[in-house]
C-alpha cells in the first residue's frame, strides 16, 4: 500500500477505535514566565486576534511572543508609575504622614498607568 503524503513527510498514526489518527503535536517552545500584561494580551489575541493566535501557537513562538510584549510592557508601566509619582509629588515623606492619602494616589497613578500601557502595548500589538 502506498504511503500517504502525511507519512512520506514523517508523520505516524495511532490506532483508535478502528480508525488512524494522526500522531500532531505542537514544536517544543522553551517556557517562560508570562506576567499580568502578557496574559492581557493572549486573552486579546484569543478573542480579537484569533488567526496570529493560531499561527504562533502552531509554530510554537506563542509563549516567547507573549515573553517579548511582557517585559517591555512591565518596564513602561514601572517608569509611568515613577514618573507620575514624581509630577503629582507623591514622596516616603507623604506615606509617613498621611498613608491614607499616599495610598489613594499611588492607586489612581498605577490604574492610569495600566490603561496608557493597556492603549500603547496590549491592544496596539500585532
């Protein structure tokens, strides 16, 4: 019998249940950690971006994709976050006198920093 192009190319089957299935696995991809901004944007790329999803999940370059948009992502949002605190003029001296306050402001600094790195990387990738 003759080999199909799937085995000629080196593909196997397994039996099951009276039919071939073939042997498919995806490449092996080294792992790395991916963060809070990373995950952001696989749920984006699920949801909106569903073809680049397949491709790099096929080709096996999803999670050092999602590695390459974390990092610099992470580094944006940490320099925003000194930045702001600096213009607003949030200092240790603020925290030791009024915790409450310096709390309050360091939240709204960090959620205005998580939506420009949310507009600027997350959702602009691609």
């Amino acid at each position: 019998m003759a080999k199909s192009l799937f085995e000629q190319l080196g593909g196997t089957y397994h039996g099951g249940n009276g039919y071939l299935i073939p042997d498919l696995r995806l490449p092996d991809e080294e792992e790395q950690p991916i963060d809070l901004f990373g995950q952001r944007h696989l749920r984006y790329l699920k949801q909106y971006r569903r073809g680049t999803y397949i491709n790099l999940l096929t080709s096996g370059r999803l999670n050092t994709y999602l590695a390459e948009i974390d990092k610099p992502a992470q580094e944006r949002f940490e320099r925003l976050i000194e930045d702001m605190k600096q213009a607003q003029g949030i200092t240790e001296q603020l925290k030791a006198e009024n915790a409450l306050e310096w709390v309050q402001k360091l939240n709204n600094i960090r959620a205005c920093a998580r939506k420009i790195v949310k507009r600027e990387i997350i959702y602009a990738q691609v």
